[in-house]
C-alpha cells in the first residue's frame, strides 16, 4: 500500500520530527514517500524517498500562517494532486493545518484516495492564533479528511465537532528508551525552541533566579534572530548568566546527555516530543500547565504539574524535586512507565487501521 506524508518542508520543529518519526515506523508495513512543498535539505534522517514538489515554494518559509492559502499554494496544490494520482498514492497524512486545508481540493479531484488529517498543535492555538487568517479553509480540511488524528483528550473532544472521525493517537517516542538518568548532578535540562512567547522562555528565565547556588539549568535549542536577542537581553535582565548553561541546538545522540531533572514551561502545546524524549530518558519532570502537559503527566501521575504561567509555583515544586532524591527516583521510574506508552510499535498498530480502512463519513458542519 502506498502512503503520502505531505509537509511544508522538513526543516527542525516539532511537526516535522514528530512525521518523520512516523514515517521511518510506517516503512515496515507500507509503501511510505515523503512530500516536501519546499525544496530544501532535511534536517532529519528519512527512511523513505522524498518527494519535492516539482514547482517548490520558498524553502525560507517554515510555516504559513498567512490567509487564503489556495491562491498562495495553487501550484503546489495541483502539483500534489498530480502526483497522488500519477504515482497511485492510496492514503495522504496531511499534519498540521496547511497541509490539512488542502483536503477539500484533493478529495475533488480524488475522492477515492483516504486522507488523514493530523492536528499537532493545541485546539485553541489553531483557531485563535496560527491559522486564524484561513480559518476557512481550514475547518473545510477539518471536514473533509477521511480521519482527524489529535493528541490529547482536550483536543479530541474540540476537533471531534467538525469531523465525527476523530481519534487520538499519541506521537511515537523519537529516542529509545535508555533507562534512568543520573540523579544526582545538580543540573536541570530545558530542550526547546527558542521561543520566548510559547516556550515560556521568559517565565524559564525568571525561575532560574531562584535556584540554589550550586544548580544550574542547561538550555538546548535554538530560535530567530529577534527571540535570540530578547533571550540574551532577559538572561541580562534577570541576572542569570551564571545559572545557565546555553548549549545551541540538539538532536538524537547529544540528546541522550541527561540532566536529573526536565522542565517545560510552555504557554501552550500540542503534545511536546521533548517532554516524551525526556521520559524516554528517565528523567523526572516539572513541567507548568497546558493541554499537552497534563496529557502527559496526569494529576502529577509521572511528573509534577504546576499552574500554568505561575512562575512562584514553578520555583516551589521544582525545588522540591530538586531537594527530594526519593522523589527524583519516583518520577524517573514513572516516566520510563509513561514512554513505554509512546513505543513506536503501540503507536503504529492504531495508526494501521486508519491508514487501511477509510471510514464511511458523514458531513458536518462548524
């Protein structure tokens, strides 16, 4: 059976790894290409050709948030249509909202082929902030998909009103599990872009100030130009230089030097690949509130889950994490539990049946 996953590009952010992962399982069980829109080099490794769109957009742009995307993407659109139909794809995954507004143009032209829609981020960061200038076209790719795949409860139950044939399947894990960390150094690892906005980056920074003397927090990831220079002028601001230790950007391997405690904290998530990797790794975590946290950790089931955007209560389970090795062990023994949850064969075997049997539809409306 072969199987499309169609992206903007394969540059480093979340969707991307989080689809290529995907894509290197499904390998063992289909016909699996990757669709690139834009004609630049992958940032991960792909175990499976990739397809570049013959008339490719602007491999500068990492994502479109932009308005009216048919007409900003009308060639690329009949393109991809083109190539499902000459190379006889039979299921297209389309992640994130781009992608999955396409849906209602290629089941037009292709009404026989199952599309599968893939939400990445939360339900309020979608409608109300990324794709709010195409929220058109997007909710048609919401009701148009064959299936809408989420990732959190919170999500499944939004998603679930434009399209009846919603599911959630968690993201694969991207490391393989390595056992528990070293507990006992007294450094504390944030892997993430350098967002300030959505990665709490500021809220990150203001916490650091009030750790002990001897704890340091290592920072992997990198970002733009502006939100490099507003983190370099908050790490001024707070007077955290000598807390931090700034380690650029990591993948994979380099990944896998722990620290004994993973924080996030993120103003809003789909379902954070860091937070798994660091599960993945043993590491107990202290992560602030949003739909993707809690999704992982529960009630403080595998990790302490704090207020959101509540920098005081931050610093006071972290400290307690950190104060506690009982409590570090604990946590660590519950995020290897909640990893094993995420292992590419679980993940692959629920999204087998979506990818085999399109669903018998009924159309709805926002």
């Amino acid at each position: 059976m072969k199987v499309m996953i169609v992206l903007e590009n394969i540059v480093m952010d979340g969707v991307k790894r989080a689809s290529t992962v995907l894509g290197n399982d499904l390998v063992k069980h289909y016909d699996v290409s990757f669709y690139s829109l834009a004609d630049a080099p992958a940032y991960f490794e792909l175990d499976a050709p990739l397809l570049i769109a013959p008339r490719p957009t602007d491999p500068k742009l990492l994502n479109f948030f932009g308005s009216d995307p048919y007409t900003h993407y009308r060639d690329q659109i009949n393109d991809l249509i083109m190539t499902i139909r000459d190379q006889h794809f039979q299921a297209v995954i389309l992640p994130a909202g781009l992608t999955t507004s396409f849906a209602p143009l290629i089941k037009q032209a292709l009404p026989d082929v199952n599309l599968i829609g893939w939400m990445h981020n939360n339900y309020a960061t979608y409608m109300e902030d990324y794709y709010v200038q195409m929220q058109a076209e997007f909710e048609g790719g919401l009701q148009a998909v064959d299936t809408l795949v989420t990732l959190t409860e919170s999500d499944l139950n939004s998603y679930k009103r434009f399209n009846p044939n919603t599911v959630k399947i968690y993201n694969p894990l991207t490391l393989n599990p390595t056992g528990e960390a070293n507990l006992d150094a007294h450094r504390i690892a944030f892997t993430g872009r350098i967002a300030i906005a959505h990665k709490g980056i500021d809220f990150l920074l203001e916490a650091a100030a009030s750790l002990p003397d001897d704890w340091q927090i290592a920072i992997a990831g990198s970002g733009t130009d502006e939100d490099m220079k507003n983190f370099y002028d908050l790490i001024d601001y707070f007077h955290v230089a000598d807390k931090l230790i700034y380690q650029g950007p990591l993948k994979d391997q380099a990944l896998r030097d722990h620290y004994p405690i993973f924080v996030s904290t993120s103003r809003w998530e789909g379902m954070p690949l860091v937070i798994g990797e660091a599960m993945a790794s043993g590491l107990p975590i202290v992560a602030m509130e949003n739909t993707g946290s809690r999704e992982y950790l529960g009630n403080n089931d595998y990790g302490l889950l704090t207020k959101a955007q509540d920098v005081p209560d931050f610093v006071d389970n972290l400290k307690k994490m950190m104060s506690q090795p009982a409590l570090r062990h604990h946590y660590a023994h519950q995020s290897l539990e909640r990893a094993s949850h995420f292992s590419p064969e679980t993940i692959v075997s629920q999204w087998m049946p979506i990818i085999e049997h399109q669903p018998t539809r009924v159309s709805v409306t926002g």
